[in-house]
C-alpha cells in the first residue's frame, strides 16, 4: 500500500469539480447563484459556443473587497456561513465555498470586481486554478467572471459533453428556472451574439413567465395562493388543455431556490385530479416560503435535492391550493 499523504489544493479544486462542474450548464447555475447572493439586480449571461469556448457573467451586486478575492478561491471559504447553526438556516443558494475553486481548476477565469466603499477593485488571471496575474482594476460596483477554455486540462471531460445543441439547451433550461426564481433580478442571456433571454426584473412573475414560455401561455395560467401555519404557496398554474409531454415544465421554487422533488410534482398533478390527458403534464411555476429549518439543502453537490420535514403537509396544500 502506497504512503498516505495530503492532496494539493489543486489537485483537490479538480476532484471537486468532478461534482460540481459536470458540464457548461453548470457553470452558469454556480457563477450566477452567487451573483444572485451578492444581491445583483442585474445579471448577464453572455456565452460563446455553448459555453465551452467562453461564459461570462455580469452582474451589479455587492462585488468582493480585495482583502478577499484570493480567498474567493480558497476551496471552502465562504462568506455565507460561519458556525454548524448557520447550515441549519440557509438562506444563500451557495454556501460549500467549493464553486469557483472548482471552476477555476479546470479552465481559464478571469475575474473582476468592485465594491461600493472601495476606491478601485480587483482583476485576477486564473489558469487551471493557478493565479497568474492579481493587480488593481477601475471598474463599476459588482462582478464580472469570464471563464475560457472550460476543461483545457481534463479532457477526458469532454468526452461527455453533448452536442452544442444540448448544452446550450442546458444553459437555457438553468436561466430560465433563475429568472422564474428571481423574478426581481433582470437577465439576459446571448449566445454567439443572439439574444435568447432578456426579462424585466420588475418583480412580476406572470410577466417572467410571458418572457420565457410566451404572452399566449401566460395569459392561461392561473394565480395560486395558499397557506397554513408552516408553508405559504404562491405562483401560476396552466388550465389543464394547456399541457406538454413531460413534467420539465414544472418548476418548484422552495426559498428563492429551484429544486427537484419527485413528491411535489405529483402533488401538482394530483391538484388536477382527473382534468389532465394520461401522458400529458401542466406547466407551472410554484414558489414556496418556509422556515429554514424545515429544508435541508446540504444534500447533493447541485444543492438542487432537498429533503423536507413536513413533505406530506406541503403536499397536501399544493394540492389544495391548485384544485
């Protein structure tokens, strides 16, 4: 049996990004959580085939000190939680302090940012997670993350990437579920110089929902709103002749995060009854608020699954509330 010793940070940033960084889609899901964290307003999504030539985000958040943008890619610094109680109330959609570390080790990163109260910012050069290059920058408050050449030292990667076709689909399915989140942050998303997205940040969920699915599908969903003691339910739910062929179109929201929940899409569709074609499911977008303490999001690296506390009583009211 070999020595046992210690792994380098690199090395461990590039086995991390095994479990967060399976493809270009997942990228943007972390770059813009964060930028969602650091309370942007306004968020664009720019991409270059498919996101495996080039991803970069944009947003007007809070930006990061230059005392911390090297400990931004420190693996598990975070700024999001600090003691074991802090993991039991989250209320970030990032909070491991793994995401740019990972991202990082296996790509080109560039990163620039500005804080409010800061005289200049920062410009960081990463390649393969090695900083290169770290200097002043004059630029607006927030964020700007450019990542190039995603898996340039592990292309045994690539190997499982899908066409462009598919990633890009990926990147789309992920932004859409972003601005049905947030409905309160504008975003846009261009590839190759093509607008596909651009919502109005306005707070108007059925105005989102118009963005992305269309006015003639918006103006067929109906407002949902219900609530007990541990959950309160809002959102919009298609009539049931407006359906489609599988349940991507049911998108559930639990603390301004989309998650993926096999029971409670049922509920969705028991909430139906028997109005539903067998085969055909609605579009919806159901977003829910809750103690914290009830959702445990520590639970997969895409922090996507979740296990719930009162999952039956939730149920029940999603249920109720669409019936």
């Amino acid at each position: 049996m070999g020595k046992i010793q210690e792994l380098s940070e690199r090395l461990a940033n590039q086995i991390a990004a095994g479990e967060v960084v399976e493809r270009p889609a997942s990228v943007v899901k972390e770059l813009v959580e964060n930028a969602i964290d650091a309370k942007a307003t306004q968020i664009d999504i720019l991409i270059e085939e498919a996101g495996l030539k080039k991803i970069q985000i944009v947003d007007n958040g809070e930006g990061i000190n230059q005392d911390d943008v090297e400990n931004a890619f420190k693996r598990h610094a975070t700024s999001k939680i600090h003691n074991r109680d802090d993991l039991f109330r989250i209320r970030t959609l990032g909070f491991r302090g793994e995401a740019l570390p990972s991202i990082a080790s296996v790509s080109e990163m560039t990163l620039e940012t500005a804080t409010a109260d800061e005289t200049q910012g920062s410009y960081l050069f990463l390649k393969g997670g090695k900083i290169e290059e770290h200097r002043p920058a004059s630029l607006r408050t927030g964020t700007k993350i450019t990542v190039e050449n995603l898996f340039f030292n592990t292309p045994a990667r690539l190997k499982y990437v899908k066409s462009l076709q598919t990633e890009l689909s990926n990147i789309g399915d992920i932004v859409n579920r972003m601005a049905l989140s947030h409905p309160n942050i504008a975003f846009r998303l261009v590839h190759d110089g093509h607008k596909m997205l651009s919502t109005s940040g306005t707070g108007d969920l059925k105005q989102t929902l118009a963005g992305i699915y269309g006015v003639a599908t918006a103006k067929k969903m109906l407002k949902v709103d219900a609530k007990d003691l541990d959950f309160t339910l809002n959102g919009y739910v298609s009539l049931p002749e407006v359906t489609r062929a599988s349940r991507n179109y049911l998108s559930v929201i639990i603390n301004g995060r989309y998650i993926k929940n096999f029971a409670l899409n049922k509920a969705i569709i028991n909430g139906y009854q028997s109005k539903l074609m067998v085969g055909r499911y609605p579009i919806a977008v159901l977003e829910i608020t809750m103690d914290p303490l009830l959702v445990d999001v520590n639970v997969h690296p895409t922090k996507q699954e979740v296990r719930l506390s009162k999952e039956k009583e939730l149920m029940e009211l999603i249920s109720r509330g669409i019936a």
